[in-house]
C-alpha cells in the first residue's frame, strides 16, 4: 500500500513535466509574429503622419513625427 502511496505523487509530476516540457511555447521561435503587409506606395503617400505613425505602431513599428513624410515611408519600409 505504502508503494503506491509513493508512485502517485510521481506519476503526477511526471505528468507535469511532460505537459511543460510539450505543450508550452518554447521562447522566441514559439511566438511567430505575422508578416505586415505594406499598402502600396501610392496609399502610404496619400495617409497623413498621425495615420502613418498610428499604422506603423499597429504592425510594431514606432514612427517619428518630426520628420518629413516622405523620411516616415522610408523608415517604415525599412524597418517593417
């Protein structure tokens, strides 16, 4: 009887481990981040710097105000 008593906490924690060890994200390669696609280049010339800087924060990418528009696209495309 003892035995079991004994077995029992180990099968549970071999279940833990197993289920850690399987089923959880492994670190950065476990979180794929999807591809942003870019609008052309005729609808990035048509948005204005607040929507620009709004856009490039939503696909992860911080944008600068102060600079010209055209610097914003370029620094977009660079970076996304």
């Amino acid at each position: 009887m003892s035995e079991i008593l004994l077995l029992v906490p180990a099968a549970l924690a071999l279940c833990v481990i197993i289920y850690w060890v399987g089923f959880l994200p492994k670190g950065k390669e476990a979180v794929e981040k999807p591809e942003a696609v870019l609008p052309t280049d005729a609808t990035l010339k048509k948005m204005t710097k607040g929507q620009l800087e709004t856009f490039g924060r939503d696909i992860g990418v911080e944008l600068d105000k102060r600079k010209t528009k055209a610097n914003m696209i370029a620094d977009l495309k660079s970076q996304s």
